[in-house]
C-alpha cells in the first residue's frame, strides 16, 4: 500500500523549467558561437575589404579569448574546434590549423581564467596582445609548414596588430552584451 502523505518538500531540487526559458538560456549560451559564426561568414564573402582575412581571425582569436576568460558556458571546449573548422572549410585552408590556434587560445585563457578576471584591463589587454601575436605567427608558421616554403611575414604582423587593435573594442561591445546577458539572468 502507498503511502498516501503529500511528498516532502527537497530544497536541493531545482523548479522545473519551462520551454521558453529553455531556449532563452539556449540562446544566451550559443550567442558567442553565433556571433563568430556570422563574423566567419561575413569576412569569407567576396567583399572589397582590405585585410579582411586578416580581420577574421583577429576577431575570432579576440572573441573566443574574452568569452572563455568571462562566460566558459557560452565557450566550451568544442566550439573552438568546430568553428575552427568551420573557418578552414570556409577558407580554403588546411582542415584543423585554426582549430588547432583557437583551442590554443582556449586552453591558455580558460587555465589562466581566474588570475585574468582580477587583473585590469590594460594588463588583460597586453596578455591577450601576447596571445594574439603568438596565435597570428604560429599561423603564419603553420602555413609556410604547409606550403614546404617561407612566406611574406608581413600579413603576420599585420594580422598581430589587428589581434591587439581590435580587442578593445570587442572586449567593450561583448561586456555591454555580458551585462544585459546577466541582468537577464537575475530577473
């Protein structure tokens, strides 16, 4: 016979969810994927952009660098590798080079995550420019490896000065998105 006595109330259970808050928290977890999905897509069109290859993976060091350092849950591990991948097959470029950097860039800021998120940000920002700039000539290595030939390391230091350059600006644009992100969370 059952025991006919309401079920006790456990404050280590969570409430339930409903689907609309499923797919809100879904949503705010893929948006730093899908934004740098959108920034692959836009930068391989056949624009006029000068430097626009270039452009591309200083955003893309730049955006998985802020979002392991400061939402890891927006950024897992297997997102770098897929878009990295991603990135190659869009560029004509060897299959796993950028995955290979981006989880680089992953590893090296999730493990020093929590000594960065303490530091200001001209610290943070002179950190990342030596992750950026070490990110850009292995880049730059890996293709004359590639090529069995030396190539021009001028888009290198051209690419390194955009890792630097840009940062600030993505930093300051993906903190307001932070910020929203968390007041949504809160409410």
């Amino acid at each position: 016979m059952s025991d006919p006595s309401p079920p006790s109330w456990d404050p280590d259970l969570e409430p339930r969810l409903t689907l609309g808050q499923k797919l809100d928290r879904t949503a705010r977890h893929l948006l730093p994927s899908a934004f740098i999905v959108l920034v692959i897509i836009f930068f391989s069109a056949p624009l006029a952009i000068p430097g626009s290859a270039e452009l591309l993976s200083a955003i893309v060091i730049g955006s998985v660098f802020f979002w392991s350092v400061w939402r890891p849950t927006g950024m897992p591990a297997l997102a770098p590798f897929l878009l990295g991948l991603f990135m190659d097959l869009i560029g004509f470029t060897p299959l796993g080079v950028s995955s290979f950097i981006l989880l680089l860039v992953y590893g090296i800021s999730t493990y020093a995550r929590f000594g960065l998120m303490r530091m200001n940000f001209l610290v943070v920002w002179f950190l990342y420019g030596l992750i950026g700039g070490a990110a850009s000539f292995l880049q730059w290595a890996l293709a004359c490896l590639f090529r069995l030939h030396g190539l021009d390391p001028a888009p290198a230091f051209f690419e390194a000065l955009l890792c630097i350059g840009v940062y600030p600006l993505l930093s300051a644009t993906f903190s307001w998105f932070l910020h929203i992100l968390d007041e949504k969370e809160s409410a």
